[in-house]
C-alpha cells in the first residue's frame, strides 16, 4: 500500500506536543533492554494524523496518550510498567493495569499501555494477570505495527505512529468489543477518518491509481470511504479480512439494526451506512498478504 504524502515534519516545533514527547520519551527510556517496541494508537494518533497533519480538527477531542507495546511476555511488561512508575514519573491508577498518570508540574497526563505480541493468545486476544479473567481483544495491533509510520515530535522524540488505514481496523475491533460500555467514541473517530481520508493525503491517489472509483461513486467522499477499505484489505491477511468484511457485513446488511452507522452520525445515519458499505467494498477489491 502506497504510503500518502507526509505533512508531518512541523510536527516538532509545536508546543502543544512537548508534554506528550515527554512522556513518550519516558516509556522509551523504561523499555530500554526489555525487547520492547512502542506503537502509537488511539484518539492520539489519530490527531497526529487529521488535527497536527491536515488541520481537521475532530469535534471528539483527546487528552490522553495510548501506546500499544510490543512485548515478548507478561515479565517484560511487568518490569516496564515498574520501571516507569519508580524511575520515570509515571504514577498508577489503583486497580487499572493498563493505565498510568504522566505528572509534569501542574500537568497530569492520562496514558494507557495496552500489550500486545508475544502474550497474545491464539484467538489474538490478552488476559491480564493474576487472574485472567479481564480479557481484552488485540487483534489489529500486530498489523499495525508492520505499517507504522514514524514521527519526529518535539526535543527530537521519534516514535512510530499507527497508519490511518490500521487505526480504522484498530477502532472496528475496539468498537465490537466496548460499544455498549463507551458507545460513539470508536464509531466517531472511524467516521472522522472515513470522511477525511482522501484530505489526508489520498486525494492523488484516487486519480493514480483509482479513477474509475471517482466515477462510479460520483462522491469523493464515499470514493475515499472505498480506498480506505481498500487499504485496510491490504494491511490484513485472509483470516484478519475476513474478519472485518464480517463486522462490517452484520452492521450494513439489509436486516440490520445499524448501530454502528447511528452512532457514527446520528443526524446522517444513512450517511455513515454508505460510507461503511464502501469500506467493506473497497476491502473485498483489495489484494491481501
């Protein structure tokens, strides 16, 4: 999949990024020496992309960092998570594994880590220890990974950043698992993408390598819905394909209750349906691995 152009480099000057550099830099430095890779994901990513890279200022906004970890094992994230509490100024949520509190002067900053890599088990989900019994599904994640893109924030911090196109696989399987729990937040942010994502630096690409598209919809907007699942298709393996195309076929079939189109956009629910019909058409069309 052709990478689109990359307005990213201003990303190092703005101010607005210096306490989430820090804190990025922080769990770098704790990872040193524990076969850890960090990965950019969530609300954060997604306004490194749309909000930092292309001025589309989603109305969802976002104070918190997420950070997916590729880890060997329990053992290693076990001493990660230690050494950013003890040693890098991170301090924990009281009964919340995966979330930390970055403080810098008057500034608390939320962080979740989620695990991912060699704890998964083989339905690419985690169960958190000691007990096993919160289960959290990471599928997406792996896939992300192989198709990051890296990003220089301020004082020189470069991290890799989750893909567009990953970060829509990213938000379908968070909104399948949590939708009744934290309803619209994954459906908005897939909807944001969805609908900028020719603003994103695809807009060429219609024309290079999908013109007929732009034809055949006679919408820009549903064309770009269409490349996205077309680059989604090309993130994911058979199984991982069709994965998605099942979701995205039990919210757009003709005997659905739409949930996932209404909470993308209550006032247009129609809308979204046309956009995620276009997801999983462009994602039927792609070539995967």
């Amino acid at each position: 999949m052709p990478k689109p152009s990359l307005p990213y480099t201003r990303l190092a000057e703005l101010a607005d990024l210096a306490l989430h550099a820090k804190a990025i830099a922080g769990v770098q430095r704790a990872a040193e020496g524990l076969d850890v890779e960090l990965l950019i994901v969530g609300a954060f990513a997604r306004d490194l992309h749309l909000r930092y890279g292309y001025d589309l200022v989603p109305l969802r906004q976002t104070e918190d960092i997420d950070i997916a970890l590729a880890v060997p094992s329990w053992e290693a994230f076990a001493a990660l998570r230690e050494r950013l509490v003890n040693d890098f100024g991170f301090a924990e949520v009281p009964g919340i594994q995966h979330q930390l509190r970055f403080a810098q002067g008057d500034f608390k900053l939320p962080i979740d880590i989620v695990p991912f890599g060699g704890l998964e088990r083989p339905d690419r989900t985690i169960a958190w220890p000691p007990a096993g019994d919160e289960v959290m599904d990471v599928f997406g994640f792996r896939e992300a990974r192989s198709n990051a893109i890296m990003m220089t924030l301020p004082e020189d911090v470069t991290v890799n950043v989750v893909s567009l196109a990953a970060l829509a696989v990213l938000k379908l399987t968070a909104w399948q698992a949590r939708h009744y729990a934290a309803p619209r937040k994954d459906a908005y942010d897939l909807q944001f993408i969805a609908k900028h994502y020719l603003d994103a630096g695809n807009r060429d690409r219609l024309w290079e390598q999908f013109s007929s598209w732009a034809d055949a919809e006679d919408d820009y907007e549903i064309a770009g819905a269409r490349m996205l699942g077309n680059d989604i298709g090309a993130l994911l393996d058979g199984v991982g394909r069709d994965r998605i195309a099942a979701l995205l076929l039990s919210q757009t079939s003709e005997d659905t209750n739409g949930v996932l189109a209404l909470e993308m956009n209550r006032n247009d629910p129609e809308r979204a349906m046309e956009s995620l019909r276009a997801i999983r058409a462009g994602l039927l069309e792609s070539k995967t691995k």
